[in-house]
C-alpha cells in the first residue's frame, strides 16, 4: 500500500478541527437565541412591533456591509486571534445587556448597539471560520466537513429560537447571559486549538478597498467561482422566497399558528437530515453531475409545492428539496477551499456570501409583491424560476465541468 491508499482519520477523531467545530456550534447556537430574544425584549419594553423589526434589519444591513472586510481581516490577521477578539466583544456587549435587564435601564437604544455590535462579530468570526477549515482538514475530507458545518447551522437554527423563548419566560435577562456564557466556552475553545489557522504571510501594505479588490478580481478570473456566484445566489434568494410565500398563504388560508411554524420546523429538519445524509449522496455522483441533479429536482420539488399552498403538506416538498442543498454547499464550498489560495479563502468565502445573502434579503419584499398581486400558486412559480437560471448555469457552464 502506498502513502497515497491511506485515508486520512474520520474528522470525528480530528482534534483541532472538531474544537473549531464545537466553538462555531456555540457562536450559531447564541447567535440563534439573540435573533428571537432581541425582538421579544423590544416589544417587551416599547410594544411597538415597528421598532422590534428595526432589530433586525439593523443586524442584517451590518452584517451585509462587514462581509468584504471582514473576509480582509480574516486573510490579513491571525484567524485565531480574531476569532478570540469577536468572542471577547460579543461577551461583553451582551453581558451589559443582561445586567442592564436586571437593573431596568435597558434602552431600544442598547439594543440597538448590542444588536449591531453582534451583527458585526458574527461576520467576522463566521468568516475566520470559513477561511480556517482548509488548514485543519485534508484536501479529500473538505465537502465532509462542509457538510458537518451545514449540520451545526441547521441543528442551532433549530434549537435556538425555541431555546431563546424559554430563557426569556423564564426571566427577561436569561437569553443574554446565556449568551454570554456561550460565547466564553467558545474563546476557550477556540484557544485550546494547536494547528495554526492560517499559512505564513509576507506583511502587506494594501489597505482595505486593494485587499477586497484582490479577492473579487480572483472570483471573477475562476470559471468554477464564477458559476457558483450565478449557482448560489439565486439558489438562496428562491429557498427563502418559497418559505416566506409559503407562510403566508397557509396564514391567508386562516391555518392555525402553531401548523404554521410546523411548516418552518419542517424546512429545518429537512436541512438537518440533509446535512448528515451529504457525505453518502456525495459518493453516488461525480461532483458536476451532483450539482446539476440537485439544481433540477429543486426546479421539480418547488413546482410540486406551489400546488399544495392551501396545504402545509406544501413544506413537504420544500423540505425535500432543503434535504439536497447541504450536499450541494458541502460539494461547492468544499471545492471552493480546495482550489482558493489560503491567503484569499477569507476574500473569496466573503464575496461568495455577500451575492448569495444579499439576493436572499430581497426575497421577502419580491415574495409579498408577488402575493399581494397574484394567486399564491402563480406567485411562488417565480421562485422555481430562479432556481432554473441555476440549474442552467450548472449544466451548461464549463466552469461547474471542470470540477475535478
């Protein structure tokens, strides 16, 4: 047997990559929680339902705006470093938080700040995150531990909202506290890890704007990274377009709240199950036919949806079709870590981000234009639409062809 017939050990037994593992499932996991607790405080103190979306929508415009350079810093810095210091900020800005709670000097302004503090640490640690992985995992095992990553971010986006209703029933302060102690256990996870996060690096001069240049210019120049943006971006802007859609038409139909969130729970699960699923499918396709199956039988499922929106068995097929995308991201962005340069993963990951989510925060304004003008059936085939453009790309572009 040679040196290369050796598989490399199960990433279950891969230390440093498993710490990095664990820290991010406590970053998602407080990160989840705040997402529902901010809002609940927000109407807790002002009633004003107006002002708990103000929350959200700061976080999100922040997190889209930190995305670029963020991906600077975590290629310029040192990754585990980086990581500590979001870490340190967010125990801090949600530690005062609580203790403002408890004392009743809580503000919308304050949470505001916390919010918007939040939002910016969570692009840079996820970031890091993203841009690390290529340093603790071999070559061969990067859409595997993709793939681990899809599961943690669905299985936290499962367990954290309802884990942040229960701490705010309990008592108002406990969702931020709990955060904050998330967020300790993740610094010290990430400072037991041994390998280093990042190759050496020559010292640079660039400022900013050069450095982020440098990373989309690399995109654009790559056929692959090239069809991913076209691939992901749609993708994400008609997941999240069918979903909101969806929980509309089933509240126009006058179907009870909890079937309602049912439907949402439904999409989770289907994701989850997915996640863990990835790595067997992944062995039945070569990795361009994956993606252009995947593409189609979304087209297909969502289709199959849009005749069952008077229906919760409407999430049904949507689940399905979330069941197939954590292959698809763990093929894609495993890949992508494979041929990127470490010194631009953090770039690369960022720009990659920012076109996928930014299509996906205009979903839910184009969805409720759609329905507010047509039938619900009519208006969700739009979304299967752009699904298509994707399952276009995949099959026709050289650039998905030439994955090896």
């Amino acid at each position: 047997m040679t040196a290369t017939d050796v598989r490399p050990p199960s990433l279950w037994r891969n230390r440093d990559f498993n710490l990095l593992w664990s820290s991010q499932v406590l970053s998602d996991l407080g990160s989840a929680v705040a997402n529902l607790a901010l809002p609940l405080l927000v109407l807790a103190l002002t009633g004003s339902p107006a002002q708990a979306g103000l929350v959200g929508t700061a976080g999100l415009l922040v997190t889209l705006a930190c995305r670029l350079p963020a991906g600077v810093l975590a290629d310029r810095l040192d990754r585990r470093r980086l990581m500590v210091i979001c870490d340190a900020v967010r125990i801090a800005a949600f530690g005062v938080l609580g203790i403002m709670v408890v004392t009743g000097t809580a503000t919308l302004l304050a949470i505001i700040v916390v919010a918007v503090i939040a939002a910016a640490a969570n692009a840079l640690f996820s970031t890091a995150e993203h841009a690390a992985i290529r340093n603790l995992v071999p070559p061969a095992q990067l859409s595997t531990a993709v793939a681990r990553n899809e599961a943690r971010s669905y299985g936290t986006s499962l367990a954290g909202p309802p884990l942040g209703g229960l701490l705010f029933g309990l008592s108002r302060s406990l969702p931020f506290v709990g955060n904050a102690i998330t967020y300790v256990l993740s610094l010290v996870t990430i400072l037991l890890i041994r390998s280093p996060l990042q190759e050496h690096r020559e010292p640079t001069t660039e400022d900013t704007g050069t450095g982020a240049r440098e990373g989309i210019r690399f995109v654009l120049a790559n056929p692959f990274l090239r069809a991913l943006l076209i691939i992901a971006a749609p993708l994400n802007m008609a997941f999240t377009g069918m979903i909101f859609s969806l929980i509309i038409a089933l509240q126009r139909n006058g179907t009870p709240s909890v079937l309602v969130g049912l439907a949402s729970t439904i999409f989770g699960l289907g994701g989850f199950l997915g996640a863990f699923a990835a790595p067997a499918i992944q062995r039945w396709f070569r990795l361009p036919t994956l993606v252009i199956v995947l593409c189609w039988a979304t087209v297909a499922l969502m289709v199959a949806s849009t005749r069952l929106t008077d229906s919760i068995l409407a999430a049904v097929p949507l689940a399905a079709a979330v069941f197939l995308g954590p292959t698809c991201n763990a093929v894609l962005f495993g890949y992508q870590a494979a041929i990127t340069p470490d010194r631009l993963q953090g770039r690369v990951v960022s720009v990659i981000f920012l076109a996928a989510t930014s299509a996906a925060a205009l979903a839910p304004g184009l969805a409720g234009l759609l329905m507010a003008h047509f039938a619900p059936d009519l208006a969700m085939l739009v979304f299967p639409l752009l699904v298509g453009v994707s399952a276009l790309v995949a099959t026709f572009s050289r650039g998905i062809r030439s994955m090896a």
